[in-house]
C-alpha cells in the first residue's frame, strides 16, 4: 500500500514499512498519542505478524483480555510490555482513563485473548472513546475466526452476517435460529464446547435437516478439522466422536437462497437471457429473486456456453 496524500494530517497516518531505509523497527513502529487495534493468532502462534510483533514491543502499554494470555504470547516473541488488563467487566469503568493517557502521548495496543479485538471480544468502549477523543486508531491486521471460517466452508461468501455467540438456553437460542429461517446472507456464529452438541440439534430442528452448514474445529490449532455438509449430517458427525466436542467452534449457516432449490431464479434468469446480456440478466434476476448474484451470472455464463455449443451442433447437423 503507497503513503497516504500529503493532504492527510500526520497523526493519522500509520508508519510505512518501504523496504529501504524507512523500514520500521521496534523503537518506530508507532506512533505517539495513537492506539492500536492488534491482531494475535488464535491457535498457532507462527501466525503473529511481524508488524504485530513491532507494534507490541513499541507501545507504551498493553491492553489485554487476560494479561496471563498475553503474558504467554510476549514470552513467546521475547518481549516484556507492561499490561493493563481491559475485559467485559472493567471496559466501561477504564476506558476514558486510559484514552486521556493515549491523548498525552502514550502509545497503546489493544489485544484480545485470541484473534481480532472486538470481533465478540471487548474494546468497543475503548475504541469509542478513543474516536470521541480525537485519538488516532491504527488496525494491525491479522487472524479472526469469521474470516478463517468463511473462507474454507465452501459455502457463499459475496453476503455474510456475523452474529457473536449463539444464547445458551434452548429456548432462546431457538429463537434465534428462527431469525435465519429467511435470511439470504451466509451467518456466521461462534460457540463453546460444551454447548455445540445441543446448538447443532437446535439447528436441525429449527432450519430442517438439509440445510447446509460448515462447522469448523480448533481452527489453525494442532487438531484443527472441519466438514460442510447438511446440517443433519453434520449433527451425526459431531455426535460420532466425543474429541468432535473439544475446542473452540465456528458454525457457518447457508443462506436460504442458496439452500433452496431455487427453479424460479433461474427460470426468471433464463427469460431475460433471451434479452439481455450475462450480466445484466443476473443482476436484475438478482433483484427479483434475492438469488445471489454471482451465482446467476455463473449460471447464465454455463448457459451462454451450452446454447452456443448446442447452435454450432445443429449447423453441423444442418444439410449441405
């Protein structure tokens, strides 16, 4: 990524690594008076960035999770920060105190136990009041379980909803499979392990056995392992192996239009083919349907190829 515009004030502009003599060290990866958002592995610990690791050794302060997770984690790279600890129960309480802090010049990072801060993890207070403020706040980008998931389910990924933490009484954690019943995007949600038996159950009998779904184990970690299939298979296989319920879970649910038959979507698609072009046929059949649209314009492409094929067939056929 090149440098920022001339016209972007400094303190908002995040250290540029060029590989020449401008390259970050420790003592310059940050900048003064900013806080950042830092990315940490969620299981495999290679997965740290080297930036990360500059910007962890540079700061001032740490904000952590559980300073004795952190503890493990600046250990492991040969660092030694000091650490505030910054959860669900204290966020609100130290947050402002420690922005006033930021706003007199000290650099702090804000980590969570595992993966993206925020991403069903604290610091939205933090970064609240560091908006509020005027403090500048930096992404360190790295590991997230929703990303990771997404990306090997094999389910649609141009749509997707992340919606934390499924409730852990039944009732409730019906009701809210119940609002994806409709929904079209691709919901990605987190659960525990001892919890992930009776949430699959739920999913069956809420969404229907043939919904298909992605659950995805102990992602990056030594036993990491994952299935996509439907979600009554995918219940029987976690079912099949008491190991399949240690860990920590990423549950990824299809969206409807995708887990239906869909004949009306490509019947709508195969109407306006005959007017429009590949494109245009699926974004409107897109709008119509709520089928997503790069799957139409899939569709409509193999149709194209199989009509042209079939065209040159028939003038072959065709007498001399």
């Amino acid at each position: 990524m090149s440098r920022l515009p001339p016209d972007v004030p400094a303190a908002h502009q995040s250290p540029v690594n060029t590989g020449s003599e401008d390259t970050a060290t420790p003592e310059r990866a940050v900048r003064a008076g900013a806080l950042y958002v830092v990315a940490t592995p969620i299981g495999n610990l290679g997965d740290l960035s080297p930036r990360a690791r500059d910007v962890l050794a540079g700061v001032d302060r740490i904000a952590a999770e559980d300073t004795r997770t952190t503890g493990v984690l600046l250990a492991h790279c040969g660092l030694r920060r000091p650490l505030v600890a910054l959860h669900e129960h204290n966020e609100d309480r130290i947050a402002e105190a420690l922005i006033a802090a930021v706003a007199r010049g000290e650099s702090l990072a804000l980590v969570s136990d595992a993966g993206t801060p925020l991403v069903s993890d604290p610091g939205y207070a933090l970064v609240r009041a560091a908006r509020a403020q005027g403090v500048p706040v930096y992404a360190v980008p790295g590991p997230c379980a929703v990303i990771a998931a997404l990306s090997i389910c094999g389910l649609a990924t141009d749509r997707f909803t992340f919606a934390g933490f499924l409730p852990s009484k039944s009732s409730a954690r019906r009701a809210r499979l119940q609002e994806f019943l409709h929904e079209p995007r691709t919901v990605i949600v987190y659960e525990s392990a001892h919890r992930i038996g009776d949430s699959l159950a739920d999913l069956v009998a809420v969404l229907g056995e043939q919904r298909q779904i992605c659950l995805a184990r102990e992602i990056s970690k030594r036993f990491e392992e994952s299935i996509t299939a439907s979600a009554a298979a995918v219940l029987a296989w976690q079912t099949a192996d008491a190991h399949r319920s240690l860990g920590e879970f990423v549950l990824v649910i299809e969206g409807v239009a995708a887990a239906t038959d869909d004949a009306n979507a490509e019947r709508v698609l195969r109407l306006l083919l005959g007017e429009l072009s590949p494109s245009r046929a699926a974004r409107l059949a897109a709008e119509i349907t709520g089928a997503p649209r790069k799957q139409l314009y899939e569709l409509a492409l193999r149709a194209g190829a199989s009509n042209q094929n079939q065209g040159e067939n028939e003038d072959n056929d065709a007498p001399k």
